[in-house]
C-alpha cells in the first residue's frame, strides 16, 4: 500500500488516502462486495448520475429558454452538498471524497477536448474582418464590469487574507468581465435573433472578448501560483508566449502539410487523427509544466489548426462524446464544489444581489455606450449589453482554478457561481420582452401567381433540405420560363435544423469569404447548394437568385420560411415533399419533421404554396442550347387551388420546349348521389354550409378563367384540352391512370375545403391529407412512376374556407372558435424577428 496526500475541499486539513491495486474494480456482488467502494463502478455511477440530471434538467427547463450551461450547472448544484449532498449518507456513499480525484481527472480531460474543438471552430479571420463597432462594444463591455470586478474584490477581499490583493483582483475581474461565446451563440439562434444586425454584432463582440478573456486568465494563473510578482511570474508569461509562436509557426506548417498530402475527397488517415489527438495532450502537458493551465495549451492548438476537412472531420469524432459525456462532469465538479449555504448572514445575501445588479449594468452601460456613439437605437443597445451578460464555459473554469489556487474560499466561490447562474438565465426571457424589432406590416398584393403580372417580376421561394432536392427545383425554375418581360426572382432558403451542437451555429457567422473550405458538413452542403444555384443563375436568362440560409429548431422553422416569404414579397414558396422515391420506384419518408414543416407553413404562409414530390424532373429531350423538353399534366377539379395551379401551367406552358395536356374533370349525372350522404350528415354540416354558399360563385370564376385560357392559347399545338366526365373517384383514379406516362410533371391543385363528388371516398385512406385527396393519391407509392408532383395552394386571405382536414399542426382548428374565422393560412404573427441569412 502507498500513501498519498491530497489536498481536498477541506478548508486546511490534509487527508491521506490509501490506494491499493485491487481497488479498481469489484470482485462481484456474490462475493459479499459493495460495488461502490471500488473506483470503476463508483465512477460509472457519478457519470449516469450526472448526464442522466442534467438532460432531466435541460428538458425541464427547455420550454424557459434556457441553455443548456444552466442545466449542467444546476446539475451539479443539486448532486452537490447544497441541495442532495446535505444528506452525509448520499455523499459519503456516491461522492466520496477518494473518488473525487478520479472524477476531477477525467473533467479536465473531457475539457481539455472541448476547448481544443472550440479553438478549432474559432475563425480568428473573422476578428480581423469584424469591424470597429464590435471590437468597440468588446472593449467597452470588458472594461466597466472589470472595475465592478476591482471593487467587489475590495469588499470581499478582507475574508481572505492570505491571497494577494492583485491576484484576488484580477480573478474577480475577469471572471465578471468575459462573455461566453457558444452559449451566446445558442441563445440568440433560439430568440431568432442571429441573422439580425444585432446578432452578427453580438457575435462578433463575443468572439473578441473571449479572446481577451483567454489572454486575461493566463495572466491571472501566472500571478496565482507565485505568491508575489517575481521573476518566476515572468518566466510563465515569456514561455506562454514561446508556446502561442511555436504553435502558430511550427505547428501550423507541419498539420497543413499533412493535410496537403491527404488526396483531394479522401478523409484524413488514422494516423494523422491519433496524431492531433495525442497533440492535445501533449500542448495541455506543456502549458501545465510551464505554470498556466492546461487548457490554454490545448485551446492554442485547436486554434492553429486550419479551417476545412480537417476540422470537420475532429469535430464530428468528438463533439457529442466530449461535450454530451466529458463536460457536464466538469460543471458537476463546479457544483459538487458550490455550496450555497457557505453564504451566510443577510448581509452577504445583499451582495451577492448587488453584485449581479451592478456587473449586469456595467456590461450594459459599456455597451450603451458605443452603441450611443454609433447612433444606434436605446432598445438595441440595451438588448446587445443584456446579450453580452452571457456566462458559460470561461467563466467557470476562472473560478475552478481559482477554488483549486485558493485565491476564491468558498462564500467567494459560491456567490460567483450563483451570480454566473443568475446573470445566464435572465437573458433570454429578458431580451425577449424587451427586444421586438418594429415589424414592418408588409402589405403586397402579389401574394399568389394568379395575381402576379404577367410582364411583372415572379417571385418565388424555394426550400432546400438537402442537396438532394436541387436539381429538380432548378429543372422547375427553368421550366418557369423565365423572360426579359418577366424574369424570375428566386430565394433559396437553406433549412438547417438548429441542435445543441456548436459546429451548427458556425454556417451563421458567414462573414466567409468564397473560397475558404467549409467549416463543418452543413456549411459545406450549404455551399454545395449555393453553387449549383448560382451556376445555374449564370446559364439561365433573366432568373437571379439569392442563397438564404434559416437555421432554427423543427418545430418553429415555418415562422422563418413565413417571415422570409412575407419580408421578400414572395408570391409562390415550393417546399420538398418529406418522402423521397427509392431506388425500386416506392416513396420512402426521409425525416418527420419535414412533413410537420410542410403543414404549418401550408396553414401560415402568406403567399400560395407547393409542396414538390420529387421523381426527378430531367425532361425526355433535349432541345438546342441546354433547354429540355417537358410534358406537364394538369388536373383540373375547379376551385381556388386548382385555378392557381392552372396559373403556374399557364406561365410554364409558354416555354417553347413545354407540352401542357390540360384534363377537366366535370360530374356526370349520378355524381351528386355519391355526396348525398355527406350532406346529411350533420357532423359536416359547417363545412357543407361553406362549401355551397361558394359553389356557385367558385364555378362561375372557374369558368371564366378557363374560358380565358383556351381563348388565349387556342392556337397553341404544344397545349391539350381535353374533358373528363366522372361520377366518383373510382372512374377519377381511373381516367388518371389512361394519361399518357410520357409526362414527367402533374401539377394539382390541393383541393382545400372543397367537397366534390369527383374525389369522393379518396379521402378515406389517404395518407397524407396536407397533399390533398389527388396530390395524395398521385404521391403514393402504388403510383409509382417517373414524374414529379406538384400540388398548389392559392394563398386566399383573410376570406379563406375553414380548414377541414383535422390535426395539422398550428391550424386554427386547434384555436379558439372566434378566431376560425381568418382561414387557415393566415399571413404570419406580427413581431418575429426574420432569421434569414444573406450568403457572400
């Protein structure tokens, strides 16, 4: 056996600890063993334990915006002696203090991790490129919270006397000072806020002065262990600096040469990745022997490795084991180490409260400041101060190593952790009331294609999962015939899911010039994207398109393709149906939430919407130049969305390499029989009542507008008007199934609201009612064929039908009664702010 001392939370006591080899792992329960007095078992407990709290908490707590930072502190918190730990049982038993090395160990090593993956996701070209307005709002928002920091050291610095003054200082100061740059990030993704102005500014400020932060802390551990500013203090300064230099000019060179040797499409070797990583190890090492901490050396090395595969491929190894597993245990250290009744007496309770009063008031009076300065608005600055009072990761491993140097006793570590907690958890509920950008009330009266000028400007959205829903929505675009009368404006809205990972939020700080490599799987399918559409802008006449990318949460990225929709004055947005054709012809469903997206933006869009069943759209022939040819089939029931539809073959049909066949379906004599049913059933009474007040009028603006069409195109060889006389939707299946299978695009009108004999008894097994009764049937897999189907709803206002189809999301039949009568697409709420983002 051999001893060991180590120093432990106790205020001074030294306690020794036995080790002996055997007690890593239990020989069994059989054998009479208490798993938990072996280290292995012990450890695998706190770890469940920990993980299993903390996603309890983020759950919890998800509906009040919090980020997940909290979560994991207050973990710790509870598993800590303030809340469980005041039991001696439950700490004794599962947070012994023998364990607490092993735990420490391994919480270093997980942040260890997680700050190499910060530096490598950091772009220290986006410092240089951020202008003076963010670099001034860092500043000044260091500045005046650090002399709040200065003063409080001052008030509390008398409880503990064997620290020096200037070291205390410098702790406090920073520790106030910093903003936590990823957990900023993450907060203003879900307050809607990052592609804003004062988002892009947020960021870039955050950036910055988590860099000083660094430069600070490293400064602050120096002065920590050499009790008085000596030569020793000097040494650790220069030879942090030698380290920074070594890394940035021998480091850098030898990582970009492997990188150069890895062919152009392969994935970096085995060899290079155990390489890096063994780096990390090796930096931390170094910075620990030379007196800062061990992160800093790490952290440095994530920085200098160059952006591109490189750092896509780390960060996809590591990121969800390190920052799921490895991290909360440090925030659980950070906890188990807090513990709040150490705060004693009113008095300390009163300044705690004016601590956090005045370090949230320094930040916003900094940034007032500037903000004054650069004439921007009061509510703007006062939102960017509140964003900046972010905490997070830097702050608490400022305190960390502060308990672990004992400039900070426990009543000091505990306030901070509180005010860190308290500071975080304000903001998003804060800036959410106090932040509504003045929503210009678009009102445009192009909101469907219809209505669009025929020599007018056709704009139109397109949304794109992935790319492989790009090349028929280009097909699409260019059979949209664009001309130099009325060209073709289009918006491609990348939707990126918004996860709790921070190499998804980095496609946002897009201050990227083209040319970089992508910084992660998203940015580079973004590009792909980007490219395709921007090399088809430059091929096709008379068509510009502008790259927008909406990062969000599922459930609420309707509100930004809405809000785009509405701020662009868009008058047709096309969405991706959410299955996609197998490679035996069926349809399979790619991700759920896609098809959630498609119904609340059918139910809130402002303008006309498509949903796109993609089969692939590549023409039969090809014509002169890059044209091709397509053969598009419409059918015509009547109705809003059927006239809309129409509206879109019409403009499509006068591309010259377009074959349009028009198919009328009218009711024969014995239709009305097959409905008679329905119309006494007094459940469907309302939707009957609506449907008949309007049958006549839909028919007469039907035929009118058909009437139209044939007299303007009677001429036209390259368009088929036939007409179908049907009695119920057995004879409607079968007419569509005689069309010609040459055509590779049907286009439907959705059918919204409309009861007609035509269709009856297609509803009763359809799969997805958001395509409506012939989208549906026309989407399904036992139609498997080669075209495409797009299924259109004409945006109708504020007149709209009541939606009939039960359980779509966010429809207003889940609404209260007197607010049915908007219809079911309601333009979207008044005062959300757009996220949508402009690419270079």
């Amino acid at each position: 056996m051999s001893q060991q001392v180590v120093p432990t939370a106790n205020k001074t006591e030294q306690t020794i600890v036995c080790y002996a080899p055997t007690m890593i792992t239990t020989n069994g329960i059989w054998q009479g063993d208490n798993p938990l007095d072996y280290s292995l078992p012990l450890f695998i407990l706190q770890l469940t334990l920990v993980v299993v709290t903390t996603r309890i908490l983020v759950f919890a707590l998800k509906p009040l915006r919090q980020p997940r930072v909290i979560s994991e502190i207050l973990g710790g918190i509870i598993l800590g002696p303030s809340v469980l730990g005041r039991s001696s049982k439950f700490a004794e038993t599962v947070f012994p203090l023998r364990s607490v090395m092993v735990l420490e160990t391994m919480a270093n090593v997980g942040l260890l991790y997680f700050l190499f993956l910060v530096g490598v996701e950091m772009d220290i070209g986006v410092i240089k490129r951020t202008g003076k307005q963010a670099l001034a709002i860092a500043i000044s928002g260091m500045i005046l919270p650090f002399f709040i920091g200065v003063g409080f050291a001052f008030l509390l610095h008398q409880s503990t006397e064997f620290v020096k003054l200037s070291t205390f200082i410098l702790f406090l100061g920073v520790a106030l000072s910093v903003t936590a740059f990823p957990v900023l990030a993450r907060i203003l993704a879900e307050l809607k806020l990052l592609n804003t102005e004062i988002g892009k500014i947020a960021m870039s400020s955050a950036l910055i002065n988590d860099m000083c932060a660094w430069v600070l802390l490293a400064f602050a551990i120096a002065l920590a262990e050499n009790e008085a500013m000596s030569l020793a203090s000097i040494w650790v300064i220069l030879s942090s600096g030698v380290f920074v230099v070594f890394c940035v000019y021998v480091v850098r060179p030898l990582i970009s040469w492997m990188i150069r040797r890895t062919p152009e499409g392969e994935t970096i070797s085995e060899f290079s990745i155990c390489l890096i990583l063994t780096g990390v190890m090796i930096s931390g090492f170094i910075t620990d022997a030379i007196g800062t901490h061990s992160v800093f050396g790490a952290f440095v090395f994530g920085l200098v490795i160059p952006n591109g595969p490189l750092g896509v491929t780390l960060i996809e190894r590591l990121e969800d084991f390190v920052s799921g597993l490895l991290l909360p245990l440090f925030f659980a250290i950070s906890g188990l180490k807090t513990d709040i009744g150490a705060i004693d007496g009113v008095t300390t309770w009163v300044l705690l409260f004016v601590v956090i009063v005045l370090a949230c008031a320094g930040k916003i009076a900094g940034t007032l400041l500037v903000s004054f300065y650069y004439k921007m608005p009061f509510y703007e600055g006062l939102t960017l101060g509140l964003l900046m009072n972010t905490k997070g990761l830097v702050e608490m491993i400022v305190l960390n190593v502060g308990k672990d140097q004992k400039v900070l006793d426990d009543k000091a570590f505990a306030i901070m952790v509180i005010v860190a907690v308290v500071m975080t958890s304000i903001i998003g509920p804060l800036v959410t009331n106090i932040y509504k950008p003045g929503r210009k009330s678009v009102s445009y009266k192009r909101r469907t294609i219809q209505r669009t000028k025929p020599e007018g400007e056709f704009r139109i959205m397109v949304c794109v999962h992935t790319p492989r829903n790009v090349p028929t929505i280009i097909n699409l675009l260019e059979a949209s015939y664009p001309t130099k009368k009325s060209p073709i404006c289009a918006y491609v809205l990348h939707l990126v899911e918004l996860t709790g990972r921070a190499s998804a939020m980095l496609i946002v700080h897009n201050t990227r010039k083209t040319g970089r490599p992508a910084l992660n799987r998203t940015q580079a399918q973004s590009d792909h994207i980007i490219n395709a559409f921007e090399n088809f802008e430059q091929h096709a006449g008379f068509v510009s398109v502008n790259p927008l990318t909406a990062i969000s949460p599922y459930s609420t990225m309707h509100e930004d393709i809405c809000n785009v929709a509405l701020d662009k004055r868009v008058a047709f947005i096309i969405v991706p149906f959410h299955k996609q054709q197998t490679v035996d012809g069926g349809m399979e469903a790619t991700n759920p939430a896609f098809r959630m997206i498609n119904q609340n933006v059918l139910a809130n869009a402002p303008c006309s919407v498509g949903i796109l069943v993609d089969r692939g759209l590549n023409g039969s022939t090809r014509l002169a130049g890059n044209q091709v040819a397509h053969h598009v089939a419409l059918l015509f029931f009547g109705g809003p969305d059927d006239r809309e539809a129409l509206a879109y073959a019409w403009r499509m049909s006068e591309h010259q390499g377009t074959n349009l066949t028009l198919m009328r379906f009218l009711p024969g004599e014995h239709a009305f029989e097959t409905t008679g049913s329905a119309r006494r059933n007094p459940s469907s009474r309302r939707e009957i009542l609506s449907v008949e007040t309007n049958d006549e009028k839909e028919q007469q603006l039907d035929e009118e507008y058909l009437n139209e069409f044939k007299s303007r195109t009677m001429n036209d060889s390259s368009i088929i008007y036939t007409e179908r006389v049907v009695n119920h939707g057995e004879e409607t299946v079968a007419a569509i199934r005689s069309i010609d299978p040459i055509h590779d695009l049907f286009i439907v009108g959705r059918g919204q609201g409309m009861i007609s004999p035509l269709t009856a008894g297609l509803t009763d097994w359809s799969e997805c009612p958001e395509l409506g009764a012939i989208g549906d049937l026309l989407a399904s897999s036992d139609f498997a064929a080669s075209y495409s189907v797009l299924v259109v709803q004409q945006y109708v206002g504020i007149e709209a039908l009541v939606d009939p189809t039960p359980g779509t999301p966010d429809s207003p039949t889940h609404q209260q009664p007197e607010q049915l009568d908007l219809g079911n697409r309601r333009p979207p709420p008044a005062g959300h702010a757009h996220v949508f983002q402009p690419q270079p």
